[in-house]
C-alpha cells in the first residue's frame, strides 16, 4: 500500500477540479480540455486581478470556442465589493458562482444572495489556532464552503498549506449539507495526499501550476489534473 492511500479519509469520487487566477484564454482552454469542472477569475486585491472590460474580453473569446456541453462553471473571486457592484458583474459576465472573501461580511452577503441566482462559496482561512468562528456565519449561508491558508494581508494564492488532518474533524459538521472546496498550495506532489487526507469535493489550484502569477503552465496543470484523477481510479 503506498504512503498516499494509507492517509487519512477516502476521497469521496470524483474530485472535481478548479483552476483559479485564469487571465489567458489559452489558459482557461486547456483548464477545460483537462476536465476542470471550475474556471475562477479574480475581481479581488491579486496579481491576478481582472478588470471588468478584461474578463469579459477573455469570456468573449472562451464563448466562441467552447460547446455549451463541455462549458465548466465560471467563478468569480470578490472580497469587500459593494452589493451592487458583485451583482452588475455577475449578470454582465454571466458567472455562475461568487466566491465570497469577507469574513465579517455576513449581511453583505445576506443582500448579493438575495440579488442573484449565482452559488455562493463563503472563504474560511485555516491559520495555526484553526478557524475564528466568525467566520462560520457567512458560511452557513452558502452552498459551500472553500478553505485556505491564512496568509496576513492576502486572501490566496499564496502556495501556503493548512493541516489538513488537524482541519477534517473541525469541517465535519459541515460537510452533511454544503459541499468542502480545498484551496491553499496544492500542487501535482501533494494533491493526492490532500485528498486522501480531507476528502475534498472540489480541489482549487492557482499558484501549483503558474510560472508566475495569472500565467499558466501545461506541463504542471496536466501533472495536477492527472494526480487528481489517478486518486479516482485507485
């Protein structure tokens, strides 16, 4: 038995893949080809952060290439954006979910649901005590729950890890009735232990498979997206 599958908890099949920071096409392409279920954009304080007139250039040119079929999820990144704003963008970009970076932004969020039919993934950062149970109010509002390292003074992408054996009994209760996005450092070396260990729904790579930020690279996002398949056939 190797080290990876005598970790931990069992994946629960099939892990479903997100790649985030997406600022080329030529990027969110291939993330698809590879079988990304999630393609995120960041409209948040990042290297990768997008502008309006850039995102929707970038899913102009994704819409005329992709079959309606095989289209993966649009996810947009927002931390601190007034209602109004997150509400125009997700209409005018045709987002499907909003992931929400504010922890103590529970009415905000509380008026952006109430606004749009968009999923909602609420951020907890994992930091060395655990989780701030503030946090875990904006959380209950949403349809998941998307967990990262906690890095002051940045909301991810950041290539940090969390302990995820420490995390999975303090995720638990949530797990019966939203579903567990996985963020913070993943790469092709660690996702399958990552998985084996958390049980993940959804594993989130940004920064695992760039050359630098925003920028993509193919040989490590299909090194990662094969390590997290090769988990679902073990």
């Amino acid at each position: 038995m190797s080290a990876d599958a005598a970790v931990g908890v069992p994946a629960r099949r099939p892990v479903e893949i997100k790649v985030c920071g997406l600022t080329r096409a030529a990027d969110a392409r291939l993330a698809t080809s590879l079988g990304a279920r999630y393609l995120g954009f960041i409209f948040a304080p990042s290297p990768r952060r997008l502008t309006l007139a850039q995102a929707a250039a970038l899913l102009a040119e994704l819409d005329a290439s992709e079959r309606a079929a095989t289209r993966p999820l649009r996810v947009g990144v927002f931390a601190g954006a007034e209602v109004d704003t997150v509400v125009s963008m997700v209409e005018r970009l045709r987002l499907d979910v909003i992931q929400w970076h504010d922890a103590d932004g529970a009415e905000r969020l509380r008026a952006v649901r109430a606004a749009t039919a968009a999923r909602i993934w609420s951020v907890v950062h994992v930091g060395p005590e655990g989780i701030a149970p503030s946090q875990l109010e904006g959380a209950a509002l949403s349809e998941a729950v998307l967990l990262d390292a906690k890095v002051d003074g940045q909301l991810g992408g950041t290539g940090r890890t969390f302990d995820w054996d420490a995390m999975r009994d303090v995720v638990a209760p949530l797990r019966a009735s939203r579903r567990i996005i996985l963020a913070g450092g993943l790469r092709a070396d660690n996702v399958v232990r990552a998985i084996r260990s958390f049980a993940p729904d959804v594993v989130d790579v940004s920064s695992g498979v760039e050359v630098s930020p925003g920028l993509k690279d193919p040989a490590r996002m299909r090194a990662f997206v094969d390590a997290v398949h090769g988990v679902a056939l073990a």
